[in-house]
C-alpha cells in the first residue's frame, strides 16, 4: 500500500529561505524535510495518470526475472506509415464535381511540341474544399403578393417546386438527433450555436422536432430489436441514468435507472440497442430474447459476471453464457502496484490468449477454425494458468482475502463461463463491445446531465439505437435518418427492407421502378 506522506505546511517564502541558508552551512532537520516534502510534492503533480491497461504501462518493461518469463515476446513490428491527412477518396459524402480542360479535350494536338496528341489520364488531380457552415441552415422565400386595387383579391406568388410547406424537413431532424444523440450536444447548446449564427433555433423547438420524427422511425427500432433477438452473439451490460420525472409503483423498491446496452451480432451484421428505465439488462436482453425464432438454437450471451446482468428466460428459450475476460483481467490490473510479479505472470498469460485472437481475425478463420485454432494454441495457456491460479491457495502462496486473492478467486470461480471461447465456435473473449457501445450513453449523460421523462428517453433509446447500428455497419447515419423519413410509408410496410445495411439496396430499387414507371 502507498503511505501517505507527512502533511508539512510551506510556502514559497520558507523555501527561499531553505536555499539561501543552504548556501552557508548545511542543511538543519526541519528544513531538510521541508525542501524533501516540496520536491516530492512538486513530482507527484507532474506524474500523469496511466490511461490504458497495457503490460507494459502497468508493470513497466519486463527484465526476464519476474514470473511468467519464458512468455513470448511482444512484436515488435514498426508501424504502418501514414502522414494522417485524409485523401480525397475518404470525403465520400462530399458533392463530386467534374472540370473539363477548358481548351483541350481527348485527343487535340498537344500545344506545346505540336508532334503528339494529348490523351485523358486515368487518374484527374484532385482538390478538396472544405466550407464552414451552421449545424442547419435556413433558406428565407420572399413570395410576391399582389392585391386588387379594386376587389381587394389579393395573389401570392407559388413558392419554388420542391420546397416543403413544412418549416423543418427531413435533415433538419436528422441533423438535430445526429448533433443530440450522436454527438452528445444538448439541446440548448445547440440553440446557443444556431443563435450566435444568426438562425435561432429553440432547445423546445429541438426536441419537438425529433419526437415528431421518432414516431415515424418506430418501425426501424421495432426490426432491430427483432432481428437483434435472431443473433448469434448478444453482447449486454448497463450504465446508470438519471430521469427526473419517473414515476414508480408503490411496490416498487428499486432506487436506480439504468440505460441498458445491447449488441447483437450475426450473419454479418451488428446491431445495437440502447433501453432506459428502472429494468437491468439481463431484464431488458430477457424481453428482447422472448421474439427470438423457436427453431433457432441457444444464443452465446456475453457479459460481465454481475448477476443483474444474465436474463431469466421464458420456458424453452436457452441461452450460452460466456463471461468478459477483460473484467477478469482488470482484477490483476487493479492490484498491479502491490503484486507485480504474479500479475504480471497472469497479464502476460492473458496476452497471449488475445495475441492468438487478433491472428484468428486478421487470417480471416470461420469460428468452427478459429474455435480449433484457440483450442490448439490458447487451451494449453488456459490450463496452465489455471494450475498456477489453483496452487496460489493450495500451497499458500497468497491469502485469500488480499487482493491479489480476491483477483484468483473471481478468476476460478467463473472460469468454465471465462473460457466459453475454448468450447463454443463463435464465442468472444470479453464484452468491449457493449463497453463501447455505451459510451454513447455515457457521452449524453455528461453533457445532458439527464432525460426529463421516460418519453424523452425513449425517444433517446431510439435513435442512440438507430445511429449507432450505423456505425456498427459502416452506414451513413444522418443519410439514413433522413431516408427513413423520406420514406415512412414504405418503412411502415416493409420494414426488413430498411434496415442500415440495405436500405440503399432499396433505395436504388425504389428509384429504378420509379423511372420504368
């Protein structure tokens, strides 16, 4: 444990003094500790916090003594190289614009040796244009009226073709939940911006606005959660959250509010699903689970090893639990400092078991190959780190209630759901998945501080949910609010067809029928 060190009360005056007197005749005991108090004190301000569970940022570089040498050693492979700019192809939803050579086209006489002719490259030049604009902008119609000097009949002139009626179109909803719900800007910061811009646009404003459009977006988040319910992986787990005006059964003895994360993985696709209110996420997965299909088999539920967070099931719904590695893991993080050499022994371990992991995805293995795979490489690790983790307290090498101990215990007492990855194809080793997941719901929570009802957080469930499975899926997440807007018939009819990884696919349909029309 670290001691604390003994309070000495100094100021900038008494140091000078210290220095001054050092000069002259050796230092007395109470000023030596005074200057030694300072200069500790001065070092400890200037050591930044670690923020990352590395080994080597945890332990520090291994010199081959502690144990658990004999491990592999980390690659040392340099990085890829890069000058971080991004070229013009990574501006995909930039307006494209074609130049033509204003004197020359495809196959002229070339101006200067007047010999050859002059052919288009493959390739043109490229210039990228990057302008500054307010979140949403505004346009102001100023439509002619004319009155009747004698009727008094007065004629307005008809606005432009294609401009809504509607104040607020489709982007506009989308950008505003994109801003809220994406991002994380509250409602009136958002109205500070627009005001400082000059196009006021209220924080009540806002949030009617994205009502309005949650209630035509309803069916999409009724599929996710349908299709959620068929995958193979569900990733769950819950953050707290606030919701000022929630009202409660009297019955009711429950104090918290959570915002449950799902992630639900499977033929290719991610989806997420973000659920607020006084229910857990093993109660909010638990309701999720009820539409999954009777002949699909059980699903591997990933998760920490908090009790709140495994469903109680309906009769014949069966689920594969798998508990997160990483949590595992942080147990010996956490205790690092006062345990080194047997954490290290155990991080090192755990290291390779990911090292084998990352091999899997990079060489692209099916999970009935990379399940083999773990099972030839990372099993024997496993087994030996479970035989070490065992002879800690059989031969009493560590006490039980240290925390070193309290690490092992957590270790072996969930070791069969910890190493799923080593019996099930599929299987992932921790939940950082829905860790990721809910930093969405995180980031709100700083910045919004709350919902106001549980209507707001609905609202918020829903397009959190929307916008994330975009992200997930390589989507476009303001494109496809607004599509679905555009589109609310359609999404209400068929709703499978307007799912983020397709509805361009239908989109394209819908246009082509259109023009055979």
């Amino acid at each position: 444990m670290k001691t604390a060190r003994r309070r000495v009360d100094v100021n900038l005056d008494e140091l000078d003094r210290v220095l001054e007197g050092a000069r002259q005749a050796p230092l007395s005991e109470d000023d030596y500790e005074k200057l030694k108090e300072a200069l500790h004190a001065l070092a400890a301000m200037r050591v930044r916090p670690r923020t990352t569970e590395k080994i080597s940022a945890v332990l520090g570089k291994s010199d081959g003594s502690e144990a658990g040498a004999g491990t592999e050693p980390e690659s040392n492979a340099s990085p890829s190289p890069g000058h971080g700019r991004n070229g013009a192809g990574a501006f995909v939803s930039s307006r494209k614009i074609a130049i033509a050579h204003a004197k020359l086209k495809h196959g002229d006489r070339c101006p200067d040796c007047g010999k050859g002719n002059v052919y288009e490259q493959k390739e043109p030049k490229m210039l990228v244009r990057i302008v500054g604009q307010a979140p949403l902008a505004a346009t102001v119609y100023s439509l002619e009226r004319l009155r009747c000097g004698a009727c008094g009949q007065v004629f307005t002139a008809q606005e432009p073709e294609g401009v809504s009626p509607e104040k607020y179109d489709e982007t506009a909803a989308a950008m505003i939940a994109q801003l809220k719900y994406g991002s994380g800007t509250p409602f009136y910061r958002l109205e500070q911006l627009q005001g400082q811009l000059g196009i006021p646009l209220p924080a009540a404003t806002q949030w009617e606005v994205v009502e309005e459009a949650a209630e035509l977006l309803k069916p999409a988040r009724d599929e996710l959660i349908r299709q959620a319910a068929q995958g193979e992986v569900v990733h769950n787990d819950d953050t707290s959250m606030r919701v000022l005006r929630l009202v409660r059964e009297p019955s009711d003895e429950r104090t918290g509010v959570f915002t449950s994360g799902i992630v639900s993985t499977g033929q290719g696709c991610k989806i997420a699903l973000y659920f607020t209110g006084r229910q857990h996420a093993g109660e909010n997965l638990a309701e999720v689970l009820l539409q999954r299909a009777q002949h699909a088999g059980p699903a591997i539920q990933m998760c920490d090893a908090l009790s709140r967070n495994v469903p109680k099931l309906a009769a014949g719904v069966e689920i594969l639990l798998a508990n997160c590695l990483a949590h595992g893991r942080r147990q010996f993080v956490e205790v690092a400092a006062n345990f080194p050499d047997q954490c290290r022994y155990v991080l090192e371990m755990l290291g390779q078991v990911y090292g084998r992991d990352a091999e899997a995805r990079e060489r692209g293995l099916r999970p009935e190959e990379r399940l083999q795979f773990h099972q030839e490489r990372s099993g024997p690790v496993m087994e030996q780190l479970h035989h070490w983790l065992e002879m800690q307290f059989a031969e009493r090498k560590t006490e039980p209630n240290s925390g070193l101990g309290k690490a092992i215990t957590y270790l072996l007492r969930h070791w069969r759901p910890l190493t799923l990855f080593l019996r099930q194809a599929g299987a992932p080793l921790d939940n950082n998945l829905v860790e990721r997941a809910l930093k969405r719901a995180v980031l709100h929570r700083k910045n919004a501080l709350f919902y106001r009802t549980l209507n707001g957080a609905e609202v918020g469930d829903l397009f959190m949910s929307l916008i994330h499975t975009c992200q997930l899926c390589g989507a476009n997440s303001f494109d496809y609010l607004t599509e679905l807007q555009r589109h609310a018939q359609e999404l209400a009819a068929q709703p499978a067809e307007w799912m983020p990884w397709n509805y361009r696919a239908t989109l394209e349909r819908s246009v082509s029928l259109s023009d055979s029309a």
